[in-house]
C-alpha cells in the first residue's frame, strides 16, 4: 500500500508540473520537453553504456536537443523548413567523430547514437506539431489536444495498472515486471 501512494504523490506532482508548464505558454512548454528529451536521451544513452556500448553521448545529446529546438521554431512558423538541413548535416558528423574516438564497434557506436535520437528526440519533437497545428501562417499555441493526449494516456494506463492489479494473474512479462504485486494489498 506504501508502494501505491508513493507513486499517487509522484505522479501527481508531475502531472501537476506536466500541465502548468503546457497551460503556462509555448516557451515554459519547450523548455519542459527540451529538458525532457535530453535527460531520458542521456537515459539511454547510459542504459547502453551499462550494456558494454559506447555512444556518442554529447554529440548525441546537443543534436537531441537541437531537433526539439528546430522543429518548435518550424511548428510555430519562426523559422522555414530549409532550416531542417543543419539536423541532416548533423547526421553526417557522427561518422566523422567516430573516426577520431579509439572506441570498438564503430559502426554500431554511431547506430546507438542515431537510434537514440529517433527513438527518444524525434516522437517528442513531434509534440511542437500538436501545439502548433500545420496550417499555413499558423503561429497559435493551442494545447487543448496535448492534454487531451495526455489525460487519454494517463487515464488508460492507470486503468491498466488497477485491472491488472485486481484482475491480473501472470504478469505478460516476467523479466520486465518491476516487482510482484499481491491482490490483497490494494483492495482487500
């Protein structure tokens, strides 16, 4: 029961900073999901670590950062979509770094590092095209369908986590289930 109310507190502390941070405006909003995907991209990045890889961590992270930087200026129609090459020119510098580290494996180093990005900066960068819906000339900050997003997912995995809690008998996945829950402990 510990365990439950623990993570009720936390999520609603982030849930809390998550929406004032929307609702603020577009800038406390880019600064939020700027910070966002750096650290869970410097996440990963140290989880491949851990798993004997070795990414390009800071060249990693500030083209991470850039790709929210510039897809937020091309959502709100401050800069033109010509500015996207800087992101692939940035692409191609992976290889040319690589070429000076004395790493192992550079091939699947510079992979690491490009999936990272794609897995982690690309779908949040994504976010600046629901605030600031494509249309022509657009430069309206409207957040209504990013918390509905949002409230949909939340709902829906809290859900999930209740049923399961209630309902569930095996966990789906043994080897990534964080701990063992028993039924009793929540709804007696």
């Amino acid at each position: 029961m510990k365990e439950l109310r623990i993570r009720t507190i936390w999520g609603i502390l982030f849930v809390i900073v998550l929406t004032g941070a929307i609702l603020f405006g577009p800038y406390t909003f880019a600064l939020l999901f700027l910070l966002l995907s750096v650290f869970i991209l410097r996440e990963f990045y140290s989880l491949a670590v851990q798993a004997g890889y070795s990414p390009q961590i800071f060249p990693g992270l500030l083209t991470g950062g850039i790709v929210f930087i510039l897809s937020f200026l091309l959502a709100s129609n401050d800069i033109a979509a010509k500015s996207l090459y800087l992101f692939l020119t940035m692409l191609f510098l992976f290889p040319v770094y690589e070429l000076f580290r004395t790493k192992e494996t550079p091939i699947v180093n510079i992979a690491i590092t490009g999936f990272g990005i794609l897995y982690v900066s690309v779908p949040l960068s994504i976010l600046n095209f629901i605030v600031f819906p494509v249309n022509p000339g657009n430069t309206v900050y409207n957040y209504s369908l990013l918390i509905s997003l949002f409230v949909f997912i939340w709902t829906s995995d809290s859900g999930a986590y209740l049923f399961g809690v209630k309902f569930g008998r095996h966990r789906l996945f043994e080897r990534i289930s964080p701990y063992s829950v028993k039924e009793d402990q929540f709804f007696a």
